[in-house]
C-alpha cells in the first residue's frame, strides 16, 4: 500500500482495536521511560547520597557515641555504661571529612583513573578500593529524556514480532539504557542516527488480513498485563528506602541533597552543643 492510499477498515471492531493498540503502546513506551528514568536517578541518587552525606551520618553516629561515653562516665549507672559500650560497638571508623570534601587537584584527578590501575598513588593505600564518580545529575537532562524517549517508541524489543529482529533491537537498547544511565546526550543523539535506518518489523499481520483482529486482540492483552507489570516495578522502586527518600523532593533530586545536607548540619551542630552540655568542662572525657 503507498503511503498516501488511505487505509480502508473492512471491520469496525478492527478499526476500534487497531485505536485502542495505538494508545496502550503509546502508554506503555511512556511507562517505561518513566519507570527506567525513576531507576536511573535512584541508582545515580545513592551513590552521591553515600559520597556526600555519608561522612556526616557518622559523624553523628560518632557524636552519640561520646554522648553516651561522656554521660556513664559522670553518671555511672550501669545502664548508661551498657548504652555507651553498645553505641560504641556499633560505630563505623571516623572518615576524614575534610580529605572526603576537598575538592580534588588537577594533578589529583589527572590521575584518579590510573591510581586504581597501579594500585594507588605514590604513598596511597593499594587495598584501598576506588571510590566511583559521582554522576553530575541525578536526573538525565530534558534533552537526554526526549531521546531516549523516541529510541525507545521506536526500538523497544517488544514492537518486534520477529525473534530475530527482537534480539538486534534488545542488544541496541541496552546501549541506548547505558548511555542513558550516564546522560550521556552526544551518545544518545549518535544511537538515534545510527537507528534511523532500520527497518521496521514486519511479523505482525497487516491491516484488513484475516489474521489481523486476533493478532490486536492478542496484543491489547499483552499491552494490558505489561503496564501491570510496570506499575507493580515502579511500586517497587518507590517503596525502597532510597524511593522513599527521593520522594520527599521528587520533582528535584539534585536539590533534595541540599536539603538533606542543611538538615544533616543542624543535627551535628545540636549533637555537638549537646556533647559540650553533657563534658560540662570536664577533662579527660572525649572518646
């Protein structure tokens, strides 16, 4: 059929599947985006998470424990004595905040890939595990979203019929998600010229064939428990303790952190005033 004929419905119920198909793919290219988008910046939204606040969450794990240290030995309950000893045990070693802060060198980061290569740098720890980069978004930027988007309605694995066809797209997506994950624009943009040129699938049957109703039947029901599916993964995702977090700020993660880390602040300076409250000036008390 030329691409100007217009298309001739032999059959209402037809007609009516092929509109209802349409609209559940439509949703459900947008569910999965939104769905894959929401993984990317929980897993992009741990690791700095754990890079930037981590320091500060023991450093007040570190502050309870003096606390309690300092309030058994003033005291000399046993039971205070119990809490000091079990705070005590349960702390992580004290990180050094200012090196964890500091902004890295030129010469430093000219030399951060090769440092885990050698082993670490001249002086540095061998053992000592690399820590990894933090993205510079949480969330992928407008322009990234918009064409992963496209590469997505377009070669999802599941608009194919064909085995074969599904597997090519399946290993193409997965390195459109990769270059997604990482925001990676120039990448994204690069894999959508690189998929212009695909054909599309040709395993479904085409319109008006007697084959075509069942096979959109078939289609809306898979459409149907896919966007179940999804809703039940996002659920998922939501429902983590990092989902959780992010759901306090959702429309800005980048800005959440902010805002978790004034919050973070206030909770080390009022656990100091409380540390100095507690010491009242005495010596030889300080962990």
């Amino acid at each position: 059929m030329a691409a100007d004929t217009p298309v001739r419905w032999s059959d209402p119920e037809e007609q009516q599947l092929e509109e209802q198909v349409a609209r559940a793919e439509a949703e459900w290219v947008e569910a999965e985006v939104a769905v894959e988008t929401l993984r990317v910046e929980l897993d992009n939204f741990a690791l700095v998470h754990h890079q930037r606040l981590g320091p500060m969450y023991v450093r007040l794990d570190e502050l309870d424990a003096l606390i309690a240290e300092a309030t058994a030995a003033r005291s000399g309950d046993p039971e205070d004595i119990r809490r000091a000893f079990e705070a005590r045990s349960i702390l992580e070693p004290m990180p050094d905040l200012e090196a964890f802060f500091a902004e890295p060198s030129a010469d430093s980061a000219g030399t951060a890939g090769s440092a885990g290569a050698s082993g670490g740098a001249e002086g540095g720890d061998p053992a000592q595990p690399l820590i990894p980069q933090a993205p510079q978004r949480i969330r992928p930027d407008r322009e990234a979203q918009r064409l992963y988007r496209d590469l997505a309605r377009r070669a999802h694995p599941d608009l194919a019929q064909d085995p074969a066809e599904q597997e090519l797209r399946g290993v193409f997506i997965a390195r459109v998600n990769a270059a997604y994950a990482r925001g990676d624009v120039l990448e994204l943009a690069a894999l959508a010229e690189e998929w212009a040129g695909e054909t599309g699938d040709a395993g479904a049957p085409v319109s008006g064939s007697p084959e075509r109703a069942a096979w959109l039947r078939q289609r809306l029901e898979w459409l149907t428990a896919r966007l179940a599916r999804i809703a039940a993964a996002r659920a998922e995702l939501v429902d983590s303790p990092m989902g959780q977090l992010l759901m306090l700020l959702p429309d800005d993660p980048d800005a959440l952190l902010t805002v978790l880390a004034e919050q973070l602040l206030g909770s080390v300076a009022a656990r100091q005033a409380e540390l100095d409250r507690v010491l009242g000036g005495s010596d030889g008390i300080g962990g």
